[in-house]
C-alpha cells in the first residue's frame, strides 16, 4: 500500500520521535514494542520514513515462534527529514490533560487499525479510552465503555471529530482550535451550523476553520468574508438594457 494517500497525516515530529527511540533502542526495534510500549499507533509512521529511506523494514524468523517485522535505523540519512516536505505538528488544545490528548489522538487517528474495528474491547472509543487512561493491553470493561461514552458526549469532543472529519474529507491538514475545551458549546454550534448549511463544506470555509485560533478569530473571518461577499458588485446583465 503506498503512503501517498496518508502521508498528510504525519508529521516531521512523529518521524523524528521514531528515529530517537530507535537509537535509544540500539538502533532497530520491533514494530510490536514500537506500538505497545512507544505509543506509536500511527503504521503511516513507518510507511512514510522506509519509503524517504530513514529506516527499513524487515522480517526476522527465529527457529521457533512467530516471525515480527522489525524496524531498523538507517545510519547517515538525517538530512533526508528535511526535504521530506512532511507538515508539521499540529497544537493541540489547551485546557486538556495528557490522558485526554492520548484518547483524541487515538480516537481520530484515521490509519490506527485496532481502533477502527468492532471488536471484543467494544469498538475504537472504548479501546481507544481504555488505552488512553491506564489500561492499555487489559480486555476492556463496562466501566470503560461508559466512561468512553460520556466523553464523547462533551460538546468539545464532539466539535473535534466534526472538525477532523470534516477536514479530512476535503485532503486538508488537520488543525484544532487552541480554545476548544473553553468554548466546546459554541465551537460544535458552529460546526453543526455549517453542516446544516453546506456539506460538504467549501474549500473557503474548511480554510477558514483550520487556520482560526480561538472561537473569536473564527467569527471575525466570517464576517470578514460576508462583507467582502456584500461588497462584490454584482455582474451586469447583458440582456437588460
């Protein structure tokens, strides 16, 4: 599977994390622990960085036991990152906790295969939550499918998968508000406003949310845009003279 159709999604800093923990680990690590003990969740992680030639991947069978595919350090190919055009991190909200920036970034990780599927755990919210708040690796419970669920009831989580979700149907970079988890009810009023109105959203629209800050700036653009659209001199009609 070429990485051309996801490669949007990671980031400068997501490569470089993976080359220093492979150096920490000696240089090559298995893409088990890589996912289990390292956090990375993401597989266009390491189909973007073998396909710049950072590492690559191989497959190592031992006498017995299953195979694992291992991820080994490419020596010399630093300079490589730099011209790999890749974005970079996005900022994330202020106002939330680390646990609570683990389960978005779990949640909406589009590629994140053990979080997109139906399972025994309960679905990707509930995996993704258990995992999030300390029990990861551990079949999830009742608790954690209730706690998930009312996460994902709060207006700012809500704004935040519209917003991905919306973003990434048009090929953009995702961007979430700096004051997401302060103004959620207002963010997710105007979010649901634009679907209601237009979907999917315009090129001009998605831009303006993905680059606005806070709530405040967002509005401003918009009235910035409907003044301009006030102002434009409607096209004269050749038919009426």
């Amino acid at each position: 599977m070429s990485s051309r159709s996801y490669d949007q999604y990671v980031t400068q800093e997501d490569v470089q994390r993976l080359q220093n923990v492979l150096r920490r680990r000696g240089g090559s690590c298995t893409l088990r622990d890589l996912y289990r003990r390292h956090s990375f969740w993401n597989p266009a992680i390491f189909i973007v960085a073998a396909e710049a030639g950072l590492i690559r991947i191989e497959e190592r069978r031992p006498r017995t036991g299953r195979p694992s595919k291992v991820a080994v350090l490419c020596a010399g190919n630093d300079s490589i990152l730099e011209h790999a055009k890749l974005p970079r991190r996005i900022d994330r909200p202020l106002g939330l906790t680390r646990r609570e920036l683990r389960f978005l970034d779990l949640y909406l990780c589009r590629w994140g295969s053990p979080f997109l599927k139906q399972g025994r755990n309960g679905g990707c919210a509930t995996h993704a939550y258990s995992t999030a708040f300390g029990r990861g690796g551990q079949p999830s419970s009742a608790s954690d499918r209730s706690s998930a669920s009312r996460l994902l009831r709060r207006p700012w989580m809500r704004a935040a998968f519209l917003i991905d979700r919306r973003l990434r149907q048009l090929g953009c970079p995702v961007s979430l508000p700096r004051d997401l988890r302060s103004e959620g009810p207002r963010w997710l009023s105007l979010v649901c406003t634009i679907d209601r109105l237009c979907s999917p959203w315009p090129r001009h629209v998605a831009d303006v949310i993905r680059c606005a800050e806070t709530y405040p700036d967002a509005m401003r653009r918009f009235e910035e845009m409907a003044a301009a659209m006030i102002a434009r001199p409607e096209p004269e009609d050749p038919a009426v003279e």
